[in-house]
C-alpha cells in the first residue's frame, strides 16, 4: 500500500480562496449535490419515489448502516480499522434470543445485557490491538470469525421470534403522517453526539492528529493507546445496539443476522471522504455517504433493475471514490510541472 | 522473468531452506522457522483426531481431506504473493466463482474443447482480473483493502448478472474433467497434486529468483524498496496478476470438483483464504510468511472441519474456532517478535 496523501487546495495557505470556494471544493459538499442529483433524478424518473412511504423504508433500511459508520468513522480517522462489527451485531443477536427465550428476564435488561456485550466485544478487540500492539486489520479479521462463531454456538441455527409486538412494531413505526421513522430520533442524536465528538471536542482533534502520525500524537502527550481501546469499546457497544434493532425489526434473533455487513459500512464511510490512512474525514460526509449508498440502492430496486447490478453499483462507487481524489492530485501536478517547465527559461533571464 | 538485478534483500525472513555452514545451524533455523508452529498444530490435530476415532486415517477419508483441502491451498499460495507486497486481495472469492461458472459455460459453449485449454482460458481469466486489480492499486496508489473491497462488489455483481439463476452441473462436463477429482497418483488425487506442484513452484519462485526476493523487499519497506531501484509497481502488479491466475486455477478446479456452479460460488471464501495465510504465518503488514506457510494455513483449516465432524464435537464450534486460531497466529507471531527484539537489544518494540 504506498501511502500518498492526495494534496487539498484548502489544505495550502498560501492559496488564497474564498469561503465559497472552499466548502465548493470539499469533497463532502460534492458527495451532498450527487446525493441531491440523485433524489432528484430518481423523483421524476421513477413513478412512487416521491412519497412517504419511500422516505420511511429508506430511512428504516439505512439505519444499521448509518448507526455502525459513526464509530467506524473516528477508528478509521486514527488509521485503524475494525471489521467485526456485523459479527458482533449477530452474536448479541444470537445472545439476545437465547436470553429472551430461555432466562426469563425482562427485555428491557436483556437489551442492556446485549449491548454490554456488544462492549465486551469491542473490548476484546481493543485490548488485542493496544496492549500487544497488534494490527487492527489482522484482529479483527480473527474477531469477525470469532464472534461469528460464537454466535452459532450460542444460539445453534435455530430462530428465536417470539419478541413482544409492541417493541418489535416499535422498530418500524413512523412518527406520524411523516413516514420518518420514530427510531431515526434516536439515530441522529447518535449521530450529532459522534458529529460534535469528532469535530468541536479537544478529544476528536487528538483523534485526527493520531491518524496523521501516530509518533507525533505520543510525543505531544496524547494517550494513543487509551483512545484506541475506548473507540473500539465504543464501536461494540453500537455494533450492539445494531444487533438488538436489526433483531426487533426483523422479529428475528439468529446466528446470521447482518452477515457482511461490515463491507457496506467500511465502503459507506469511504464513499464518505474519510481517508483509509486516517487523518481526514467528517461526519457530515460519511452520513451523505451512507443516505447515497441507501437511495440509489432503493431508487434502482423500485425501478426494478436487479439486485445484481446493485452490487456492481456499490463496488464502482467505492473504486471511484477512492481513485478520484488520486486522479485529481495527479492531473494537477501534471499542470503545476508543465507550468514549471514553461516559466522557466524566464528564470535565468530574470535573475 | 524480465530484469534480473543480483542484490540480496537485507530483512528477508530466515527461510528454512536456506543453505548453511553447519547442521546445528540448519536445525536451529528449522526449529525457528515461521512455519513449524502451525505445522505441528496440524499434526497434533490430525493425531489427535486419529486417537479418537480411528477411521479418520482411513484410505477414503484421507482423500477427502486432500480433496477439500485442495482448492484452498491453491487460493492461500496466491493470496500469500499478494500479502508478501504488503496488498491484499479481497475479490478472490468472487473470481473464483466467475471462472468457475465460466468453465460450466465453456464446456456447454464448445462441448469438444481440450481440457488443457479450459484450464489456460481460465488462468488468464484470472490473471486478468487479478491485474485489473493491482492496476487500479499502483496506479491509484490506494491501499489494496479498499480497491479490492470495490471490486469484490462490482466482480460478483457482474457474475450475478450473467449467471442469474442459472447453474451448470459436473454432469454437463466432460468425464475426463470431473475425473481430475476422483482419480488418484498414487492414492493422491489429480487435483491435489496439481496443487502441492503450484506451492512447490511459487515457494522456490519466492524464495530464490530475484523478482521474488524483490517482493519481500516491497512488503518490508516499499520506500527503501524503490530507492533501492526495485520497480515497485511493475513487481506489485504482477503479483496481483500472479494471484489472480492461481485464483483462475482455482476456479476451475473448483468446476472440476463441486456438483454445481452458480451466481453465489465462492462468495464469503475470501476472508477464510486471508485467514489461512495468516494461521500460515504470513504477516498481513507485508514482508514476511512463505507460500508454503500460507498453504500449510489452509490445510488445517479445511482439516479441522472434518475432524470436528470425525470427533462429533458440536459443529457450531468451527468457525468459532478459526477465530481463535488466526487469534493466536497472530499474538504468538507477535509475542516472538518483542521476545527476538529484545535480544537483539533493540530498545524494545517500535
């Protein structure tokens, strides 16, 4: 992996540019009027997109999603990685149904049970990667097995979906005539907590410092490993709660709930702007980059293309993404050489 | 290969191969070989399971565990070249799936078509696709978990469509086709020995040739690497395309070997092939771990599937159980290097 910084206008002083300029040029302001372009485009292209009832399945469809990317945002920021978030959204999965069907106690305390486990999880995680100084990438990779295997070893391949109505309709029920869903209260409070963590506390600016160097985040006093291993406690616990909503909404508890969901998450906060070396990346961009991914899979699905050439759609996206900014930094440091190569028979001749 | 440079790589891995002075040597580079801890996990599995319930070693069952153990082997030998440059390739499995279906496709399109040249069609597939990747990796210069992260999608999507609910059947090939995976070389099945020839082949390419030492270079430091003069996107490239034609060859065996073929084959082998190469003791931060390693991994992954079964533990246990192993790779990998630090007396890790 050769590791080169795509270089930012924003990012040079002395480039004088204008507020306007440097909002227009940030690559989330871009992803919002793509997602703008799309909701437009797919309303008057596609007959019954414009309605509510598509807003309240959108919504409800993106919330695992959205929910996961929060945390993942801020590990990747640090230059980590966890890739057992949907492992760990299943196993409290599977623990819940086993805790509901077998031990008897209210679901409330089973929820909070399940997210400590989620925690726990996450836990697990942080400890292997800060105090042994192990990978992220390589842990995580042995976790997303693990507790995915724990999972069927808890709850076997059986179901468990005899949850109470109430909390189960609870899980989708719409705020009104809105068709928002109630449960989106709570998700963008989750959101707007993680947005202010990340981009008005002293705590997430030390984050974007680790991610640039790790050394340098040391020496000026910054407790590197203690962030790392609450981040990934953190990110448990949502994975978690994940694991408990994607069960309530499905009315479902099983070993194989959100199997492969890590993949969308990673590539959702990457579509994002958050840069896979750390360092970069904003809330704003990753929650645009989440309802992106989510309206263009359901836009293309109600205009019945096949599920097929959604995947295609998702994967080109996430190459583009990435390769873009590259491109961009190329092609302008093509320009600034031959610009170079222009002034500089004026240079001897001036000095 | 095209540039021989004659340089010696400064931090390659002790390879047990390696020729020394003496023999004391030579056993003390063995015993400290990255190879033998999940190569003596292997043979107390196997001994173990044997202990328990005694047909595990029966000639049949022996071939089984050869059979399943084949297409992995090939897969984790491919993706260790990929590992070594410090890349990784995560699209393995969905190439596997569309050369598999393409081999059903190949034979239902030219019936009479030689088997040798099913097996090229499908190699180069693969080297295609695999070098569509490492292009987009060099030239981009991102990292090589989120192109191949992309082109997972993207690959499978295209094999979605084009298969749809479509399947070809073993019955539909040639017999001589499906025969590679019941006929036997001396009690070892064709295809297992087509795989143990493609580890014997990759492992010597790496551990001697220069363009393989160059890999190492590559995965240990890529800056040093390219001041070195090593050209680090031509050598990055050709692993991926390397990568992809052993995937390619794995496709087919995987026609050869498996009842059907259809849109979901392969899909989710490509974390169980990472996992192997690094249960081998290839380093997924690049620069070191063997092919023989990686292939030594996938061998005992796919055993302790059938041992659970030979054994009557509760089956659920398996993947739990990867898990763990890859866990434990990676801490005793870990915990071994701080312990070779320290005596060297660097002033600890990092």
């Amino acid at each position: 992996m050769t590791e080169t910084r795509p270089a930012r206008a924003a990012d040079r002083p002395d480039a004088p540019v204008s507020f306007i300029r440097r909002v227009a040029g940030r690559s989330d302001t871009m992803l919002f009027l793509v997602l703008l372009a799309v909701i437009a485009s797919a309303s008057t292209i596609i007959v019954n997109f414009a309605t509510t009832v598509t807003l309240g399945f959108l919504l409800v469809q993106v919330v695992p999603v959205l929910l996961m990317a929060m945390p993942m945002t801020l590990i990747i920021v640090t230059g980590e990685i966890d890739l057992s978030v949907a492992s760990t959204a299943g196993l409290t999965s599977a623990v819940m149904g086993v805790l509901w069907r077998d031990s008897g106690l209210g679901i409330w305390f089973v929820i909070v049970l399940c997210v400590l486990v989620g925690a726990v999880c996450g836990a697990v995680n942080g400890l292997l990667i800060t105090a042994l100084g192990l990978s992220s990438l390589a842990v995580t990779i042995g976790t997303l097995a693990l507790f995915r295997g724990l999972a069927l070893v808890v709850i076997g391949d059986q179901k468990v979906s005899n949850f109470p109505s109430e909390l189960t309709s609870l899980a989708t029920r719409r705020i009104g005539d809105t068709g928002i869903p109630l449960v989106m209260v709570g998700v963008l409070l989750v959101v707007g907590v993680f947005a202010v963590v990340l981009h008005s506390t002293s705590f997430g600016r030390t984050l974007f410092a680790m991610g640039y160097s790790p050394e340098a985040a040391r020496f000026v006093g910054i407790r590197v490993d203690a962030a790392k291993f609450w981040l990934f406690v953190v990110s448990g616990a949502v994975s978690g709660m994940v694991g408990v909503y994607w069960t309530l909404r499905f009315a479902s508890a099983g070993p194989d709930n959100a199997t492969g969901l890590e993949l969308s998450v990673i590539a959702a906060v990457l579509l994002g702007g958050v840069s896979i070396f750390g360092g970069r990346g904003t809330i704003a961009g990753v929650a645009t980059g989440v309802l992106l991914i989510g309206t263009l899979t359901y836009a293309l699905r109600l205009a019945r293309v096949p599920e097929t050439t959604l995947s295609i759609v998702t994967g080109l996206l996430l190459v583009l993404s990435v390769v873009t900014p590259s491109a961009i930094a190329w092609v302008r440091e093509k320009r600034r050489l031959s610009r170079l190569h222009r002034n500089s028979p004026a240079v001897p001749a001036a000095g | 290969m095209s540039t021989v440079t004659t340089h010696q790589t400064p931090d390659a891995p002790v390879h047990p191969d390696h020729p020394h002075s003496s023999p004391t040597r030579r056993l003390a580079s063995l015993l400290r070989a990255r190879e033998l801890p999940v190569a003596v996990a292997l043979a107390l599995l196997v001994l173990g399971t044997w202990l328990i319930n005694d047909k595990f070693l029966s000639a049949q069952s022996v071939k089984d565990l050869m059979l399943n153990a084949t297409i992995m082997v090939i897969l984790a030998a491919g993706q260790a070249i990929v590992l070594i440059t410090r890349n990784v390739d995560l699209s393995v499995g969905a190439i596997v799936g569309i050369v598999a279906f393409g081999t059903g496709a190949l034979f239902e399109a030219a019936p009479g078509i030689p088997i040798a040249a099913v097996f090229v069609v499908g190699m180069v597939a693969g080297a295609a696709l695999g070098a569509l990747n490492g292009l987009l990796v060099t030239v981009a210069r991102v990292p090589a978990l989120v192109i191949t992260l992309g082109t997972l999608y993207a690959y499978r999507g295209v094999l979605s469509s084009w298969a749809g609910s479509k399947q070809y059947f073993s019955g539909n090939n040639p017999r001589a086709f499906g025969q590679l995976s019941v006929d036997t070389v001396l009690r070892v099945p064709i295809i297992t020995v087509i795989a143990a020839l493609v580890v014997v082949v990759v492992a010597v390419y790496l551990a001697y040739r220069p363009a393989g030492r160059d890999l190492y270079a590559i995965g240990s430091d890529p800056e040093a690497a390219a001041l070195f003069g090593i050209r680090l996107q031509a050598r990055v490239l050709a692993a991926f395309a390397a990568c992809g034609a052993l995937t390619g060859l794995a496709g087919v065996l995987y026609a050869s070997r498996y009842n059907s073929v259809g849109a979901l084959t392969g899909s989710g082998l490509e974390l169980d092939i990472v996992a192997a190469a690094v249960v081998g003791g290839v380093a997924i931060s690049g620069g070191v771990g063997t092919v023989a390693g990686a292939a030594i991994g996938a061998v005992l992954l796919s055993t302790i599937t059938s041992s659970l079964t030979a054994t009557r533990v509760d089956k659920f246990w398996q993947q739990a159980i990867v898990g763990i192993l890859i866990l434990a790779a990676i801490v005793i990998d870990r915990v071994t290097a701080i312990r070779r630090s320290n005596k060297l007396r660097v002033s600890g890790p990092r």
